[in-house]
C-alpha cells in the first residue's frame, strides 16, 4: 500500500507555495467581489471555482472597481446637478411666471423685480403682490433682470463665479413668460392681496378704512368688467362698411409710394396695345417729372395741383421710369417693368401688430416670377387663424379684427386658384 505522506515528502511541491498564494488571493478577491455586490445591491455573484472562473472572478473584479473609481472622479456617469443650481433654477422659474402674471394684468413686464412683491399698486390692472419677497440667488447676490419693452426680459443668475457670460450662468426661458397667457386657470382663484387671508388692523377706524377699499376695490372690479362687456359688444358687432375699406386699402399702397415720385399707372397691357398711345400718371413732390421708357424720354411733365403728371405715350414693353425734379435737381425716381404671368400672392398689411379689440385691414399683391406687381382682378379668398374674425371681405382686400381672446399672434392667408397662396403673422401688440 503506498503512503501518501511518504510520497509527498519524497517528491515535493517545485512550486514552492505559489499555488497557495494563488488561491488565496483568488478567495480574497471573491470576498472583495462579494462585499462591492453586497453595498451596490447588485446580482448574486458566481461560487469561485477553478480554471477559467477564476479569471472571470478577477476580470469582474477589475471592471467593478474601475467603474467606482470613475464614479468617484466625476468620469463616465453626469455630475449630479448641485441643490445651489436646482435652488437657482426654481427662484428663476417663479420669477419669470410672476413677471408674466404681472404683464397678464397690467399689459407690460414690471420695471424691476421689487415691482412683484409691492403692495402698492404700481400700475393699472395690477392685482398682486405676485410673490412673497424678492430672494437673492444662493451665492448672495441679486438675481439680473432687465426690462425690453415687449418682448420677454432678461432674467438670469450669475452662478457660483459671479460673472456674467460665463458658463455657469442660470438663465431663465422666455417661454416662461408666457406661460400666465397659455393656461389662464390660475386666474379663477386669484384675488386681490386685501382678500387673502385674515386682515389684522390696529383700531375701529383702520378696520374701517380696511372695509372700505375692499368695497371700493369690490365695485369698480364690477363696474370695469361690466363696461368692458359692453364694449366687446358693441365692438364684436360693428360693421365694416366697403367704402371704409377701399379707404384702407388706399392709405396702405399711399404708405408704401416713393415720397418723391411714385408710378400710379401700370405698364402691362395686352399684346395689341403695342405701338398705341396710353396714359401715364405719376405723383410727385418735387416741380416737375421726366418719363422714361425702356431709356428713351418720353418728355417732362409740370406738377398739377394734385399734385400729379400726366402723360399719353407710345406702349412699348419693357421698363417705365419717372425721375422727379425739384429747383432743377433731381430728387428721386420710380420705375414699374412690364409682367409676365402671375405666379404667387403677397399680403399687405396695414399695421404691424394688432392689440385687443382693434381692427386691422390687409390687400393683397400678385407678382410675377421676377417680383413684377401683375395688374387685373383676381378672385381671392382671405382665411384667419388665431383670436380674431374676418369683418369684410372685397376685390382682393380683408377687414379683419382682434377679439383678444389671447396673445396667439393672427395668421392672415390669401389664395387664389392657380398662385401661390400667401400669408402674414400680425402679433399682438399690448395696449399702452
């Protein structure tokens, strides 16, 4: 029977305990292993056994603490976001929702940040105060803001550095702005400072004084919504007559003519017209005017008293042109080309921006592919879009109104078979 001490003493290890050491470090980093799954909740892991788990063992070992040491150093995952920035990020969120309450009853954005937390009354409409108190940002320092008119303000933090433009800067959305005019639910449970709450005055005579702005405040808010009623009415009912139209429309291509010299004649006719005498007409604020066609002069004609020239000349397709003179100088020119076929529609509008209840008027123009005006009639019909109505509707021009039931901006388009239809955004403009 063979001893196996014996032989183990007769023929020894060659490793000299180095398997021994193997093991033991393979068993001390499937502990390792055990207590980093045991903290992070992670997945059962694997019993170790011999061969190729071992190094399984190793490598999941290695991956583990690599990704905590990429963890620890802020690399390979996002930086969580610092409770400074999300306080930051909230103040300027309120801010700028307060800011647009306050232009929702006022009709413009307060001129600073102290204006949403008075208790004074600063402008008309206003039914605040729209916040508590004006908070500095977490560093200490005032929030910026800055007033543009009508369009949304600048409101932003500075951040940890203090510095303007740099790239810790917290900013505002302008979205937020508007946001009052979007969703308008909160208005139903908004009510003036004086009716929050209980109201603790020192003496009969203040609780007087208190009982009867409440009253006052109480009766012109009747009296207001009431008048503004009634003139909604009256407004949402009168009509447009086709004369006050043709009127508008005419005040708007007097506001686009050359204040020199302006062609009120077209120089498109048909093909049979060619070589036949046709009538000019011009206005001018200078003496006298010079025609010209295709470069050739077709003479000077003296200023009317209207304020017009006059000329009957040969019709030559081509180019028309009118140079006027004031004291023998020239002053300006004007010039209309023969058209080709219409292709697309232009919307003229007579005002840039509408406010509540206003009423805006549009005409239209049809070009050819190269911009030329094509004179003639054309059947087009006018569509609006947004808070408003279309009055009156003639010979290629609209009368349209602002109903003001938000600040949306109207979309005015004009089609017409076989053109390119064409359209305009007119913005609300707040009432000053």
């Amino acid at each position: 029977m063979v001893d196996v001490n014996e032989m183990r003493k007769k023929f020894p290890v060659k490793d000299g305990g180095k398997r021994h050491r193997k093991n033991a470090a393979i068993k001390r980093i499937a502990r390792e292993y055990e207590m980093k799954k045991a903290e992070l909740n992670g997945l059962k892991a694997p019993a170790a056994r011999r061969g190729v788990v071992y190094y399984a063992v190793i490598g999941l070992g290695l991956l583990l603490v690599a990704s905590l040491v990429m963890s620890a150093t802020g690399k390979g995952t996002k930086a969580p976001k610092s409770k400074a920035k999300i306080q930051a990020t909230k103040s300027l969120q309120a801010l700028a929702i307060a800011s647009g309450r306050f232009r929702y009853h006022t009709g413009e954005y307060p001129d600073t940040l102290e204006d949403l937390a008075s208790l004074k009354v600063p402008k008309a409409g206003w039914n605040g105060p729209y916040i508590r108190k004006v908070v500095k940002d977490p560093w200490g320092r005032d929030y910026v803001y800055v007033k543009r008119g009508a369009n949304p303000p600048t409101l932003y933090c500075k951040g940890a550095d203090g510095k303007g433009g740099t790239d810790d800067d917290l900013v505002a959305p302008a979205a937020l702005f508007g946001e009052p005019f979007r969703d308008t639910s909160w208005t139903k449970e908004w009510v003036p400072y004086l009716l929050r709450g209980v109201i603790v005055v020192r003496d009969e005579a203040e609780k007087k004084s208190v009982t009867s702005q409440v009253s006052n405040y109480l009766a012109a808010t009747s009296m207001k919504a009431k008048e503004e009623a009634e003139e909604r009415k009256r407004f949402l009912g009168r009509e447009i007559t086709p004369a006050e139209l043709a009127s508008a429309v005419e005040a708007i291509r007097k506001a686009r003519r050359n204040e020199t010299v302006a062609i009120l004649s077209g120089w498109t006719y048909p093909d049979e017209k060619e070589g036949t005498d046709v009538a000019v007409v011009a206005e001018t604020s200078g003496d006298e005017v010079e025609l010209f066609v295709n470069g050739e002069t077709r003479g000077r004609a003296v200023r009317e008293d209207d304020g017009k020239c006059i000329w009957m000349t040969e019709y030559e397709p081509g180019e028309l042109k009118a140079i006027a003179f004031k004291g023998g100088h020239p002053i300006g020119e004007d010039a209309v080309k023969t058209a080709f076929a219409p292709e697309r529609i232009v919307v003229l509008p007579s005002s840039e921006a509408l406010g509540d209840m206003e009423t805006g008027y549009a005409t239209v123009d049809v070009l050819d592919s190269y911009g030329v005006s094509v004179p003639g009639s054309f059947d087009v019909e006018f569509a609006l879009e947004g808070p408003g109505e279309i009055v009156l509707s003639r010979k290629g021009a609209v009368a349209f109104r602002r109903t003001g039931a938000s600040a949306d901006p109207l979309v005015l388009k004009a089609s017409a078979g076989g053109l390119r239809p064409g359209s305009i955004s007119i913005p609300w403009r707040i009432a000053e």
